[in-house]
C-alpha cells in the first residue's frame, strides 16, 4: 500500500481545476442502466471509486469506453447479468446504487448488502423498504439482496431519514415504474439534483430534486444522452480547508460557489477573505492563523458531514477553542485518535469533539480510516513541523485525484511511496 509523506510548514498558495463530483459521478453511472442506448459522461474525475463502478458495470456486460479525457460511453444494452458481487460491493457501498436501475430496467437484481463500514454501520434498509413500496418482491439471502419485480408501480414513499444514495436508488426505480410516484423527506444534496437532471436529459419526467418532496412521473422507456458531471463540491471545501489551515491563498477554477454555503460561511468565521464568480472561488488567510470555528454537521444545506475532518483539522492549529457535532454517522471521529498523535489537543464528548487549537503539530506517522478522516490528515501535515507519513491512503484515492500532485501544485511537499 502506498504512503504520503508530507513536510509541513509551507503556506499554500495558488490555483486548482476542481474535478467531477464523486457523489453525482457514482449514480450518475448506475443509472445509465436504465437507458435503451448509450451515454456518454463527461467531466469524470480519475478515482479509485470511479474504476471499481466500471468493474462493476463492465462485469455485468454493460460496454465501457473510455477517452483520454475520462469521458466514458456506457452501453447498457449487452447487459448479460444483474449482479454485483460481494467482492467489488464491499471496496464500495456505492454500488448499492445499482440496485433502483436493475430492478426497475430489467425486473431482476442481486446485489450484496454493503457490510459496515469504518464511520458507522450504514444501513440500507430504506432503499429495500422503498423498492418493496414501489412493488419489488425482496429478499436476502446469504448476503445478498434478491429483487425481482415485472414492473414497478409508482407510489408515495416517506423517507424515515433522510438519505442520500436511498433518495437517489428511488428515484432512480420511480423514473420507470408505471404511474408517478413522490418522494416525501427527500435528501436534497446538489448530486441528487445532478442525477435528477441527467435522468431528465435521458427523456424522464422528474420534478422537486432538490428540495425535501420530489415527484417522478414514470416512464416507458428512457433514451441515451451526453451528459457533464458537475464540480465535487467536497473536494473544492477540501482545498480551501488546505489553504486556510496554512494562512495561504488559493482560486479554485471549475467549481460551484453556489451549493456551498455552510462551508464558506464557515471559513468567513475562521477569519477567510472570500471572493466568488460564477465558477471559481478565492480565498485569502492574509498570513493569518485561522480562528476556532464550530461546526454541527447535518443533510444538506447544512454544514455537510463529508467536510467534518477536514474542520477538526482546522480547529487543531487555530486560535481559540472550537467544537464539531457529527449527527449523520455514529463514528466519524477516527481521525481524531491520529491527530491527537501530532500532538493535537482534542477530547471526544459523545458525538462532539472539542478542539483546543495549538500554535504547532508535529509531524507523525498516521493512519487513515476512511475517505475524508484520510485527507484530514494530509491538511494535518501541511502544517506540522517534520515530516508526517500518511499510511493506508488507498482511502484517499478513492475520492480525490491526483491530490499530490494537486497540493504539490500549491506548493506543498508531498510525494507518494510504495511501502
Ligand atoms: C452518501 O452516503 C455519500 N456517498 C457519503 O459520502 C456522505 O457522507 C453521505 O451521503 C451523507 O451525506 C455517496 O453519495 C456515494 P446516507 P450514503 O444514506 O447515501 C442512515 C464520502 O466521503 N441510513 O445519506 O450512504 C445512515 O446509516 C461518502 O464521499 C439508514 O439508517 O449516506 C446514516 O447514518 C462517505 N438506512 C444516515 O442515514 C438506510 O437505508 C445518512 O446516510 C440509509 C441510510
């Protein structure tokens, strides 16, 4: 497994293109399933997670061509089985998100449950509990979900909670049932909207993505189409994050300022000077230690739980004392054993972590855990005296690409070893 070994202490400073978005990408790919031709997909970041769901389609039959931009054609028509197997479903729980598409395309599907998962058991009992709603026959058996349906009826499903792949497999399963169907506590993150658009652009008839009630008219049959993945919103927070814990200064082009507003809001209150166009957004530390800020994660548009590391990041070296309250996973706080080793001073409280900021971490050999724990940990060494080696970064390929070379960009000293 390969290591990053950063040495800390430069203040970052620069410009980055921002990739697709991982979480539009990801179903974006499941539901070119339920097209009768091919699509074409266009803006698709280069990560881990985005090979293995082309595996997983390419397992199926379904034919993958991919340019030298990473636009990649889907052809679903030679599909020649509806399984995804546990082998490729427990490296990415994603795939749950072939599950809506098979079932409401081709009336059958066999997909395994995902497992646990580091940050918290993550059930998806309510994308059975939908589908079984919208007519699906369930069962699980030996690890696996067995769907069959001859064909979908529309229905009105109320989400218990909010999710967000559960709200996306439904709507997915919906777009072709027969009749129309609503989907009441919705999730309303900017990638639900994105796969809304793209199965609208493919001839569905979807309405309300976006907010907490969408409605999906059904359809007979949903055609091909050439679609851009939008920006990763998670990824641009991430890079601002690395300035503002750095006191540097970084643009980000590509992107949309417009699906970010707890996160800017919060980087305002840890001292960023903020400036936005259309599709680029500029921060400016002015050499300033950033101040403590707090942090109380929820579903979107609240502050978002995929930027939450990042933040105990930022408050373990800014001025003050800061808090962050997960309430969407029930264990998300790994990183913070690892940075509590660079000499961070955090104590866990239930599901709030308390971080006193320090003037200097210290370079350590860490761990990663998860996705987002893992890129904590890298903002973590940008600002740590000596040398921090980030282990187990599998995880960060997953959902950022190139992010040494992009950190290295902005100045960073950062390479990656085979260990
Ligand atoms: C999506 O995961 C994202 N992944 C996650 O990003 C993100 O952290 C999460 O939404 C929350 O925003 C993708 O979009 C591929 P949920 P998802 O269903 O859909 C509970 C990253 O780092 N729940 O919204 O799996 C669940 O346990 C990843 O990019 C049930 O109980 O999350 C959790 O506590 C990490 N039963 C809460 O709901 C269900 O059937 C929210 O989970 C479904 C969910």
């Amino acid at each position: 497994m390969d290591k990053l070994i950063i040495s800390g202490g430069a203040p970052l400073g620069g410009e980055i293109r921002i990739s697709g978005a991982k979480n539009a990408v990801l179903p974006i790919l499941a539901a070119a399933l339920l097209a009768d031709d091919t699509v074409t997909i266009a803006n698709v970041p280069h990560l881990h997670d985005v090979t293995t769901s082309m595996e997983l389609l390419g397992r199926m039959g379904v034919g993958l061509v991919v340019d030298e931009k990473m636009n990649i054609e889907v052809d679903p028509r030679t599909i020649s089985t509806f399984e995804a197997p546990y082998e490729l479903v427990k490296t990415m729980r994603a795939s749950i998100l072939v599950l809506g598409p098979l079932v409401a395309r081709y009336g059958a599907a066999d997909v395994s449950l995902p497992g646990g998962c580091a940050i918290g058991s993550r059930p998806v009992n309510l994308h059975v509990k939908g589908l079984q709603a919208l007519g699906a026959d369930i069962s699980v058996e030996q690890g696996y979900i067995k769907a069959r349906a001859k064909r979908l009826v529309g229905n009105r499903l109320v989400m218990d909670m909010v999710t967000v792949t559960g709200t996306e497999n439904l709507m997915m399963a919906a777009a072709l049932a027969s009749g129309e169907s609503i989907i009441e506590n919705a999730a309303r993150e900017p990638e639900v909207v994105d796969l809304a658009n793209f199965i609208n652009q493919m001839g569905g008839k979807i309405e309300g993505a976006g907010t907490d009630t969408i409605y999906v008219q059904g359809v007979e049959n949903l055609h091909g189409t050439e679609y851009r993945v939008m920006p990763d919103r998670i990824e641009s927070g991430t890079y601002l994050v690395a300035a503002a814990i750095s006191g540097g200064r970084i643009k980000l082009k590509n992107t949309r300022p417009d699906i970010m507003d707890a996160v800017l809001q919060s980087l305002r209150e840890a001292g960023a000077i903020i400036t936005l166009g259309d599709d680029w957004i500029e921060l400016d530390m002015e050499g300033r230690r950033p101040r403590s800020v707090d942090i109380r994660t929820a579903p979107y548009p609240a502050f978002p739980t995929d930027m939450q590391a990042q933040f105990t990041a930022l408050n373990a070296v800014a001025e003050g004392v800061g808090t962050i309250t997960e309430t969407v996973f029930e264990n998300r706080f790994m990183h913070v054993h690892e940075m509590q080793r660079m000499g961070a001073d955090v104590r866990v409280e239930g599901n709030t972590a308390i971080i006193r900021g320090v003037k200097r971490l210290t370079g350590a050999p860490v761990m990663a855990t998860d996705l987002r724990a893992s890129a904590s940990l890298v903002l973590a060494g940008l600002v740590a005296e000596g040398d921090t080696v980030v282990d187990r970064i599998y995880h960060i390929d997953r959902g950022y690409e190139c992010i040494e070379e992009k950190l290295a960009q902005l100045g960073a000293k950062i390479r990656r070893v085979p260990s």
